[in-house]
C-alpha cells in the first residue's frame, strides 16, 4: 500500500480490484505486471491475493508475520479501521484518495465480491486474522514458509531468508503513532 501511496497511483487499485474477478492465468500475469520489479511485497493489497501472487511465484519464500489477535484488533482500530473515517472526513479528496475510497468500500469492507473481508474486518477484527494466517499456513508449504512474529528479531529472519545479520537493531517503526503521521498523505487536508 505504501508504495501505491508513493506512487500517487489511482489506477493501481482497479489494477487489484481486476485481479479479485480474474481468471487463473489472467491473474498470475497481472501478479507479474503488478510485482516483477520489486524483491518483497508486504501488506495490502497483496494479502488479500495470496493465492495469485503463490501461483505467480511458486519458489518464492513466504513471511507469514503473526500477533496476538487482541492487539492486533487494538491496532487496526487505532489505524487501518480509521482510514475511511479519515476520508470521509476530508473536504478534498484526490485521485489516489478517492481510488483509496473506492478500493476500502468495495474491496475490504463489501459484501460483494470482489471484497476479501465480506464486511467482517470491523465486526470480526481476531477471526478475520485467525482466518486469514489460517489460509496461508494451508496454501504456502512449510519450507517455504516463515511463520514470523517481530519479536523474534533478526536471527530467525535472516536464516529464513538467507542473508547475513545487518549490523543494526532491528527496527521498530510500523506502530499506531507512525501509522497516523500518514493521515495527511492519506485523506489531504481535513
């Protein structure tokens, strides 16, 4: 997502949105359009496509990065939860904003496909994460797969992937109060 941010985007999220209603081939190239140039994907939309971008790239290596499901709701209410209240709120949405909008309503939050939560994420927040580690402990090997949770820093990361230990700690920045610096990028100006 942050990339689609970066990038001032909109179309990237029909681009997505196409991926939900494609057909399996379809869906592998569209995983390849949208992916080839980057080393790691993370977070959405990519979670909500597992499948495609596992059929896309079958030899990959998978971080299946794992929470306590209570703080885990604690933090989505206090951040992604928030981010349609934000835009509603805005007095001027831009492009990306409204293809934000449009990508939250119909995507993650709808009843219809091709929504991935079926309205459940606000109402269902610690089963939709069961649910969803679930699915991809059920879809990914288990040699391909790290079942990760930050806690456990560097050491069990970089012997998954491997590559030599940085020469830093481990960074600490996806929390609440970094998530919320970004609600100007996010919603414009209230």
């Amino acid at each position: 997502m942050s990339t689609i941010l970066a990038n001032q985007d909109p179309e990237e999220f029909v681009r997505w949105r196409n991926l939900s209603v494609a057909n399996d081939q379809a869906a592998v190239k569209t995983v390849h359009e949208l992916l080839d140039a980057y080393g790691a994907a993370l977070d959405y939309p990519m979670v909500m496509h597992s499948e495609a971008i596992y059929a896309a790239y079958p030899d990959a290596k998978y971080i299946l990065m794992t929470r306590d499901p209570v703080k885990w709701e604690t933090s989505m209410k206090a951040t992604i939860l928030k981010v349609p209240e934000w835009l509603q709120n805005s007095s001027n949405l831009s492009p990306l904003a409204l293809g934000l909008q449009k990508f939250i309503e119909m995507d993650m939050e709808g009843n219809q496909p091709p929504a991935f939560h079926h309205g459940r994420l606000y109402t269902h927040t610690q089963q939709e994460l069961l649910d969803h580690n679930a699915r991809i402990k059920a879809l990914i090997p288990p040699e391909k797969l790290l079942i990760y949770e930050v806690s456990d820093g560097w050491d069990k990361l970089v012997e998954f992937l491997g590559v030599p230990k940085p020469d830093l700690p481990f960074p600490h920045v996806n929390d609440t109060t970094q998530f919320q610096k970004v609600k100007g990028l996010i919603a414009g100006p209230s």
